[in-house]
C-alpha cells in the first residue's frame, strides 16, 4: 500500500542545507498498525507529512496503492488526502463554534456529500468512537479525550485507506491516552484501516504491530524494540 524507495527530504535555506530524511527505504502493507518512533527532531513529523501527501520527497520514490505521488497533480493529492487518508493530530483541531456532529461532517462537505446522507455518516462515525450520546456538544463541552474522539470520528467519516496520527495522546492523561489508542486498535481489526501512529512515548509505541524507529533522519536497522524482544 505504501512503499518508498530511497526517500530523502531537504530543505535549503540559503546556502544552509538541512537533512530532515536520509534515503528512507520503507513499506507498509494494507490493514498494518504501524507505530513511529523517535526523539523532538528525528524526522518523524516529516515522515508522516510525505506519507500523508501533505508534502513530496526531494528525491527518491513514494508509491502510494503502486502510484508514483510525483505523478499526482496538486488536485489529485488534495482528493486523496480528503477521501483515502483519515488525520488525527495532538492538537485536536475541532471548530470551536460547531458541535460534534457538525466538526465530523467537514471531510464531508468537501467530498461533496450532502444532507441526510452527511448527517447519518457523521451519527455513525461517532458512534463508532463511542460518542452516540454527545453528537451535539461543543468543543468546551467535552474533555480532552472526547476531543479526540471526535477527531478520529473526522479521521474516519469517508471510510479512509489509512489513519496517521501525529502524537494523538500527547495532550491527554493516561487513562484518556489508553482508551485513545484501544479505540485505534479497534478500527484496525474492525475496518481493516491501517494505522499508521507517530509519537516519541514507547508505551504507545508498543501497542501497535511493528514499529519503525527513526533517529537523525534515518531508519534503525533494528529497532530498540526489536532488540528489546530478542528479533
């Protein structure tokens, strides 16, 4: 489902020339959970924003479903972001005004999808993340984690080939943070989605499949946690 062949990306400013990815080699299959891994700095972001086709490599090949993104126009990447790949960020990222109903239908709108159709996506999306009963509170109505959920609900709403998720419990305690990544866990057996999980917390890290480390812009060989296990 995603492959990418000798993967770099820099960023020049001036005469400064910055790493941020060193020949990443990489593939993730359908239906994987897949955790990222590294310290403030690492590359995981940039990673996840070449995967996410919120960015493109400077050199190298991101195939993604067996297409070269490079050959994707701006548009096209645009509707794939919108209708293939589901986004769930630290920050959560709701409109404060809407209720949760109307946070979820956003992907919606833009996809073209109207009305009762909208609204009954939306209901089910949410019920999926546990919130049946809260379909019309705001943003400040809700905890922390119900933010969350909301936001995966979002993630979710178009029926996406993948969900990456940039540090999803990084603003959220511990008891919030499991149920977090339980409610992942679930889409991915449940929906066969893959999932694709960024974040700098082993604990989090070790919820999923496989894990991919990334230090300095490059891939461990082999992880702390393949070590850890005796791989």
């Amino acid at each position: 489902m995603i492959e990418m062949q000798n993967v770099w990306k820099i960023y020049r400013m001036d005469s400064v020339e910055v790493i941020a990815l060193n020949d990443i080699n990489m593939k993730i299959e359908k239906g994987e959970y897949i955790s990222i891994i590294g310290p403030s700095g690492s590359g995981k972001s940039t990673l996840m924003n070449i995967i996410g086709c919120l960015d493109r490599p400077s050199e190298g090949e991101y195939l993604f479903n067996n297409k070269n993104v490079s050959d994707y126009s701006d548009r096209d990447l645009a509707r794939i972001r919108n209708r293939r790949i589901g986004f769930v960020f630290q920050m959560f990222n709701l409109l404060p005004r809407y209720d949760a109903i109307k946070n979820v239908s956003v992907p919606l709108l833009y996809a073209g999808v109207e009305g009762a159709k909208m609204e009954a996506m939306s209901r089910n999306a949410l019920v999926r993340v546990g919130l049946g009963d809260r379909l019309y509170h705001k943003p400040s109505q809700l905890s922390g984690g119900q933010q969350q959920r909301i936001a995966i609900a979002r993630a979710i709403v178009n029926n996406p080939d993948i969900i990456l998720a940039d540090e999803p419990t990084g603003n959220l305690d511990t008891k919030s943070g499991k149920e977090i990544i339980s409610i992942f866990k679930t889409l991915n057996e449940q929906m066969s989605v893959t999932v694709v999980l960024v974040t700098h917390d082993p604990s989090v890290a070790r919820q999923a499949n496989r894990t991919i480390e990334i230090l300095d812009g490059s891939i461990v060989t082999k992880s702390s946690f393949e070590k850890e296990r005796g791989l």
